[in-house]
C-alpha cells in the first residue's frame, strides 16, 4: 500500500512540475482543478468505502458467495454513475469554474483541463472500485500492479504529450489532463482483467447481472456518509483556494504555493494513506471474525507508526523546505510562499497521521457517520472561519491560512482518536438485512 501512495505522489508531483515548466497560471490551475475533479469522484471513493466494509467483513467471516456478489454489485453502481457523472464537467465546465472563483487569468486554461478530466472519470470509478475489491481481500500485489502501469503510463504521457517528441507534436498543458484520462483507461481494463484471470472473482462476470436493491442499499449506507465528509473536505479546499485567490496580487503566487506545498506535502501523507487503507481491511476482518479487541490493538499501533513516521519526515521537511520548494518552481514569489507552507504545516503532520489512521479504522468498522462528522467541523467550523480571519480580518495573508490549516488538522486528529477510543464501532451492525 505504501509503494501505491509513493506512486500517487510521484503522478501528483510531476502534473505540478510540467505545469510549473509552463508558468505559474498553468500550475495554479492545475492545483485547483484537482480540487474539483476530486469532488467529482466522490461517489466513486464513497462506494469503494461501503464496497471494502462489507466485502473484508464477508472474506473475515469465510462468506465467499457474499463477498463476490458485493464486489458485482459495487461494480454495476460504479460504472452507472461514473458515466451519468462524466457528463456534469463535460457540459458545465464553464459554469463549474465560474462558480468556483477561479482568477480570470487561469479561468480559461481550468474550463480546458476540467472538459479534459472528464473523460478519466468513468474509467476511474472503475479503477478505484476494482482496487477496493482486491484490497478487501488482502490482494494488495493486483492494485500494485495496476498503479504501478497507471502511474508510470502518466508520469511518461505528462512529458510526451506536453512537450512532443518525434512524430508527436506538442499539446502544450492539454496534455497533462489528457495524460490522466489515458492513464486510467489504461488502469480500469487491466484490473477488469485481473478480475476475469482470478477464479475468486471470476463468477463476478457470471449471470445474473441484475442490480440487487439489498446490496445497494447497504453499500449506501455506509458510503453516503463517506460522500458527505468528501463533500465537505473538497468544498472546503475549493472555498479555501477561492480565499486565497481573493487575495488581489497575491492571488497567483499563493495559489501555485499551495499547489507545490501539497504536492511536496503529500510525500508525508504516503505512510499515513497507506496505513489508513490497511487499517480499514484489518479492522474490517478481524470484526468480521469475531475479534474486536485484536481490531482495537491493530489500530492504535498502526495510528503511533503513523504519528512516529510522518513526525520524522516532518522534521526533514521543515529543513529543507526551500530547497524542496525549488524543485518545482523556479519563480522567486512563489519558492519563498511554498517554503512558508511547508513550515507552517509541518507542525501538524504527526496529528494528520493520527486521524488518518483512525478514519481508517473506523470505516473499515462501517462508522462512516462518526468520520463525516469530525472532518466536517474541523474543516467548515474550524479551518474556513479560521483562514479567512487570519487572512483578510487580520491582513496576515496567505500565511494567515496554512496557520488555519494546521489549527484544523491538529483538531481533526485528536477529535479521531478519541471517537476511535469510545469503542461504540465495535458494535454497529453493517450487514444487508
């Protein structure tokens, strides 16, 4: 899992360093469009969520024909709505930005990504679907091997297409969002694949293929939560790229900070992520098999790896933060911005790892409800009044908002943890009566 996160960072990192070659417009637009996209998605990271909970508890308790009609059923969902969604950037993308509050001088480069994007959208329902029904399993090696050629096929496209080679003329920044949507093309038919080769899943492309009410329902139930605190996180990222973008001249540079801190950033999250995924399966089992207190100690030794891990490689970032910072941006504004980021944040990593890991836990238990809740008051009651106070109230400016950021993250973790010590998770009831 932590080599899949290594490899979702490398994608992340050079879409900013391709767009940062172009110009800071480019790489602002890049930052904010993810947003979006990200957003977009939800439905399919939602029912990954509910698909996961309930298949890992069916394999704990030795359920096969559960588990395998769950997986079916996850995927009919997914490919139903990853096309009925396609259609929303599609036709609105102008509409989409203009509503999000995107600087004039980016709104036209972010309609071109976001039309772009689009087409990565139903492929990659499929792809994160697929993956979660390997990883409920514990057959972590088959998304490995898929990330691994999605991400490679990416990171060589953001190159190739941006800049031409040969006989391939150059796309200029088309080519990153392009870069994506091949990409994850490429993904969902290896995994479908995969799928077809495994003689576990195989029945999954049996008769009937009718959607089953019941199965849906409970995939429901346990992602609509998920949805929601997704809802919330993205549109707060989105209402916090809009305070920044308010921010008259220093609108550009702080965005394309943001931008390039996050990705620099997400370095620290892989650890965290890739614990954050293991905990949902091996909570998720080992309830599913009848152990609880083994779910509960799982849990708080994989929350302190993540804490110990992530504040050590905080402390490497606080140090060579500008120099991190030059590797993606060669604008002097914009270096000096991303290295105050990064600073700032650092001193909340340890806390992020803490939350992450025990959201985790406690989606693979099916409390998606408790989760929702958390990330939605540290980010709407916490982090947004906070940043916009210290930005514009307080005139502190960007600085202003990744001191909000850490506030909020810092909150979230201890909030997690404590949800997660109440221990009302191991009794809640997910089945699909």
């Amino acid at each position: 899992m932590l080599i899949i996160m290594v490899f979702s960072f490398l994608v992340g990192l050079a879409d900013v360093y391709v767009a940062g070659l172009i110009g800071p417009a480019v790489q602002a637009a890049v930052g904010f469009v993810t947003q979006i996209y990200f957003l977009i998605i939800i439905v399919a990271n939602a029912i990954s969520i509910g698909t996961l909970a309930l298949v890992s508890r069916a394999i704990g308790a030795g359920d096969t024909g559960s588990a395998v009609d769950t997986a079916k059923q996850s995927l009919i969902f997914s490919m139903g709505a990853g096309v009925l969604l396609t259609v929303i950037p599609l036709m609105g993308s102008r509409e989409i930005v203009a509503a999000a509050g995107f600087p004039p001088e980016t709104r036209e480069i972010a309609e071109n990504f976001l039309r772009i994007f689009s087409f990565a959208l139903g492929p990659n329902y499929i792809l994160i679907n697929t993956n979660a029904v390997f990883r409920a399993r514990g057959e972590v090696k088959k998304p490995l091997l898929t990330m691994t050629v999605v991400s490679v096929t990416n990171i060589a496209l953001d190159f190739l297409l941006v800049f031409g080679a040969g006989p391939i003329p150059a796309w200029g920044y088309p080519g990153i969002a392009s870069a994506t949507a091949a990409a994850s093309a490429a993904g969902m038919a290896l995994n479908l694949l995969l799928l077809f080769r495994s003689r576990f899943w195989r029945s999954i492309y049996s008769e009937p293929r009718a959607v089953s009410p019941r199965t849906i329902r409970a995939i429901f139930r346990i992602g609509w939560p998920a949805a929601f605190l997704q809802i919330a996180w993205n549109t707060a990222s989105i209402m916090l790229y809009n305070i920044l973008a308010r921010l008259k001249e220093a609108g550009i540079v702080s965005l394309a900070s943001i931008a390039n801190g996050l990705r620099i950033e997400a370095i620290i999250f892989l650890p965290a992520f890739a614990l954050n995924m293991a905990a949902s399966v091996l909570v998720g089992q080992n309830l599913g098999a009848g152990r609880p207190d083994q779910a509960e100690n799982i849990g708080w030794r994989l929350a302190a790896m993540g804490a110990a891990l992530t504040g050590a490689m905080a402390i490497i970032i606080f140090l060579w933060a500008d120099r991190l910072a030059s590797f993606l941006t060669g604008d002097d504004a914009v270096l000096q911005e991303t290295a105050r980021y990064l600073r700032i944040n650092m001193f909340s990593e340890p806390f992020m790892a803490l939350g992450t890991v025990m959201s985790g836990c406690l989606q693979g238990a099916g409390d998606t409800r408790s989760t929702m809740w958390v990330i939605f008051v540290s980010m709407w009651l916490v982090r947004l009044p906070l940043a916009w106070i210290f930005s514009h109230e307080l005139s502190y400016g960007a600085p202003g908002v990744w001191t909000a950021m850490t506030i909020s993250m810092c909150f979230q973790g201890l909030m997690m943890a404590w949800r997660f010590k109440l221990g009302r998770w191991k009794r809640l009831k997910i089945s699909e009566e």
